[in-house]
C-alpha cells in the first residue's frame, strides 16, 4: 500500500511538471506583470468560465496593475484597467487588431461556408491595403449608420411601430393593463427594431421567426465552442437554421430592396465580394444580433431604472415637458415631441442613459497581437496574444469614478453631478466605454441611442409603471451571454400600466427633424459636437 501512495504521488507530480511544461507561455520581463492563477496553469480558466467578467474585475481588486498578463493553457492574455492604456491600445489598429475576433465571431456563429470564410479571410486585417470584404462591409456600415437621412428614416418606422404598442396598452375597461415589463420590452422593441431596418417584408413578423432569434440567441456560447453544436447547443442550432432559410428567402425574392440603406449595404457589400447567397442570409445572423441583443435590455433598464426612482422620473418627465407642443385637433389636446430637442435640451434624461449603462454593461473589447510591440515605450505585448479591455472594470473602478462607484447617480455624468464628487476630477469621457473606441467605435450607437432613449421617453410621457407586487427589485443578470454588451434580466417583474394622470386623453406625435445632430454621450461626438 505504502509503495502505491509513493508511486501514485511520483506519478501525480510528474504530470503535473509535464503539463505545467507543455501547457506553460513563457513570459518575458518585459511584458505586463504576470498574475498568477491559485489553482496552477486551469486557475484562470475556472475563474472566466464560472465569474465571466466579473473575474476580470475581483483580479482588479486584487492586483492594482494598470495592464497585466494572464496564462491560460495554449494562450496568452493581456487584461487592461487602465483608460490611458486602453487609449494607447487604440492608436495601433493594425498591430493591435479586431478584425481577426470578428471574423472568428461571424464564421463560427453563423456556420457559413469555407468559400465565404475565405472571402471574409482575403487581407482582413488590410495587410495589403484598404481593400477586401472586411474593409468594404465596414465602411458600409458606417455610411449607413452616419447621421442624417439613413437612420432618421429607421427612426422614424420605429416611432410609428412603438406608437401604436402604446396606444395598446391604453386602460381595458377601467382598469390597468398588466404586462411582463422584459417580455413586453422585448417584443415591442424586437418588432419596432426589425421593421425599421428589414421593411415591409420583415421576417421577424412572423411569431416563429421572432422566437427562433431568442432561442438562437440564449445558445451563442455553445454554438461558439462549437463542439458537435446540433447535439451541444441543439435548441440553438435548429433556431439558426430556421433563422438562415428565413433569411435566404428575404434575400432571394429582393426584399432587401425595401428595406433600410442599413440592409441594403450590407446585402450589396457581400453581393461584390462574391459571398454565396446562403451565406449572406447566415451572416445576417450577425446583423440581427447586433441590431437586437443591446437594445432590448438597455430599453428595459432604462425604463426600470426611471420608475424605480421617482425624483428621477420626475426630473425627466420635468424636461422633456418644456420641448413638448400642445395644440388641438378636432376638440382633442394634441401633443407633439420632436426627439431631435431631446438632443440639446434634456442633459438629466441622458445623463441617465449613461449611467444605466454604466451600471448595466460588461463587454470585452478584444484585440489579437499582429506583430511584437512596445506600447506606451513600457509594455512588451507579444504577437499570437490577445489583449482585452473590460468595460465593467473600468466602469466599477472607485479610482475613476470616486466611492460612490456602485452607487446609481443619474445626474453623474452631467456638469453639475460631477462637480458634487470631490474625491477624483471629472471622469474622462473616455472612460464610458459602452461603445468601444478607436477604429472599432460601434458605428450603430447613434441608432442605437436615439431608439432607445426615444422608446423610453414616449413611454414615460404617457404612462405610470407600478410593480404588482409593490416593490421595485433589480432581477439578477447572471445568465447574460459572453458576447453581449448590456446584461439581461434573468427574471420578469409583473408591473400595471396606467396612463399618466392629466395625459389620459388627447393625441400624441412623435416626430424626428432632418438633423445630423448626435447624443454625444461617448468621446468622440463630444468632440465632434464642440468643434
């Protein structure tokens, strides 16, 4: 007995010293500090798979380096807390690149074909030049998204589609209309969204189109692993079929030609480059997800964040109302918005938008080592690794934002409610980092923001929110997926929608001017607004 414990001890440590070789990086003294796991080589591993994102954060707290270097088996991670560091990552696109993460993302997640794969792969990080499908699908994208006539006309679609869901939930004999708060955000803003790019021909009209993109959705980490995915993640993997014949049907009978500039750009990009058209259909996949999976559940925490603080709620509805016409049509009060106002005139409203998202986000912002470099002069980062700069770190960091980090301060981010922390200056605009940054900025933020700012302000202007049970309580977020940016509820809250008192009757209009003026709630429109 005594021999078999020695020799299966041997044997244990000899394995050990065989993984640890094998499965080892080797770090140079030159590279961020390097952190290392408690359990050793699959310590930090257990830690992302079972805290998510929320690890990068307890190794923030516990190490206090602006950038630092984790192993993990076969890999190689370079994790960013600090905002200067991540503005220095910024300034090197091609040596420090996403473009090799999205590819990844996109091929994977969507199943497409290797004869799409290598179109999507042919100089994607533009080694050769500005040309290829990467280049062309990204200016595409930002043409269509820029502001002005583009997305004012998806705006204006989603206005009317979220008009008439707010007519529905006016009083049902008397009495207050009871809905799911996340159900109903879901399914309103997923069908006002949809519309607005797809067009008259959307496929998310169909009910078992609608369903199949959530149930798509829900699996992405599985499909992402894509370990023998039709028995692995096989509810996902029968939505994404479902998803894909819709879409290729879409596409085959040219409805794409009614639709937004959005869809017609990226059908046109992927039509030049040679894509087959199943795969452009399966990529459109990926123009859905990043369309929907952000927008949903930042309109809910929005909306749950207001009427959950009535001076908040007051606040809003105070600003909003002094942009507000009243006239009369046929004996009835008639109230007219212009969202266009809410842009100069309702600092308050938006500072809230900003710090729910602040609250509500945890994206990863990722980059793949092209080559070895010195960043900042200080840091070796070495080719083959990956670099990632976790939004939630930087929007929980006490350092950045004061003690009240974890407080919801929904006048933080506008003059007057930074100027009360005395603890730390006013936060660099470029520490919101919800949309990114640099040449990967999300080009959909101006769509993004007005839709769900719109959506929210329409709402709180004509209705009262109260939970049924009586009390307002924040649902946990932890089955969010990986590659979303803002968390999703894990739970509904039952609440009863009543019209506002004073507002019960009358018509309303919501209206959006010809502007090319932005939300400038990340960095970059801020300058651009003040020049």
């Amino acid at each position: 007995m005594q021999w078999s414990i020695l020799l299966f001890g041997a044997l244990a440590t000899a394995a050990y010293w065989l993984l640890r070789r094998h499965l080892a990086v080797e770090q140079d003294p030159r590279e961020p500090p390097l952190v290392s796991p408690r359990i050793p080589i699959v310590g930090h591993l257990i830690g992302l798979i079972w805290h998510k994102n929320n690890y990068y954060v307890t190794l923030r707290q516990r190490h206090s380096h602006p950038i630092y270097t984790l192993n993990l088996p076969f890999s190689k991670l370079y994790v960013v807390n600090s905002v200067e560091i991540i503005s220095s990552v910024q300034r090197y696109p091609k040596a420090l690149a996403f473009p090799p993460f999205e590819a990844k993302f996109a091929t994977t997640v969507c199943a497409s074909s290797k004869e799409s794969n290598d179109i999507i792969a042919h100089n994607l990080n533009g080694e050769d030049g500005d040309w290829g499908y990467s280049h062309d699908f990204h200016r595409s994208m930002r043409s269509a998204l820029a502001p002005g006539a583009g997305i004012d006309g998806m705006n204006r679609v989603m206005f009317q589609n979220l008009a008439g869901s707010l007519e529905r939930l006016r009083l049902t004999d008397g009495q207050p209309t009871r809905i799911g708060l996340a159900e109903w955000t879901r399914h309103e803003i997923t069908l006002a969204t949809t519309n607005s790019v797809y067009g008259v021909h959307n496929p998310f009209k169909h009910p078992r189109i609608e369903r199949a993109f959530w149930e798509f959705e829900s699996g992405l980490v599985m499909l992402l692993i894509d370990v023998l995915p039709s028995l692995t993640a096989r509810h996902s993997y029968r939505a994404r079929e479902i998803l894909g014949e819709a879409f290729r049907e879409y596409f085959e009978a040219k409805h794409y030609e009614t639709a937004s500039i959005l869809v017609q750009n990226r059908y046109n990009t992927s039509a030049e480059n040679k894509m087959p058209l199943a795969d452009i259909a399966r990529h459109e996949l990926v123009g859905s997800f990043a369309i929907l999976v952000n927008i949903v559940p930042a309109t809910f925490w929005l909306l749950f964040f207001i009427f959950s603080h009535p001076e908040v709620l007051e606040e809003c509805r105070e600003e909003v109302g002094k942009i507000m016409r009243i006239s009369s049509e046929e004996g009835q009060a008639k109230r007219t918005l212009d969202i266009t106002g809410i842009k100069q005139n309702c600092p308050t409203l938006i500072s809230t938008y900003q710090e729910v998202l602040r609250q509500r986000t945890l994206g990863v912002q990722a980059r793949q080592v092209m080559e070895d470099i010195m960043l900042d002069n200080t840091y070796l980062l070495k080719k083959g690794a990956m670099v990632m700069m976790p939004s939630l770190v930087v929007h929980t960091d006490p350092a950045v934002w004061g003690s009240d980090v974890s407080d919801f301060k929904h006048k933080r981010f506008t003059k007057e409610g930074s100027s009360r922390n005395k603890e730390v200056n006013r936060p660099s605009p470029k520490a919101f980092r919800v949309f990114g940054g640099g040449s990967t900025l999300c080009p959909g933020r101006h769509f993004a923001t007005t839709a769900i700012i719109s959506a929210v302000v329409m709402f709180i202007m004509r209705y009262d929110l109260a939970p049924v049970d009586g009390q307002w309580k924040s649902p946990k977020t932890e089955k969010t997926n990986i590659a979303s940016v803002v968390m999703k509820p894990d739970t509904d809250i039952q609440v009863e929608v009543t019209p506002r008192k004073g507002f019960e009757d009358g018509k309303w209009e919501f209206v959006l001017a010809d502007s090319k003026m932005v939300f400038g709630v990340v960095a970059e429109d801020q300058q651009q607004s003040s020049r």
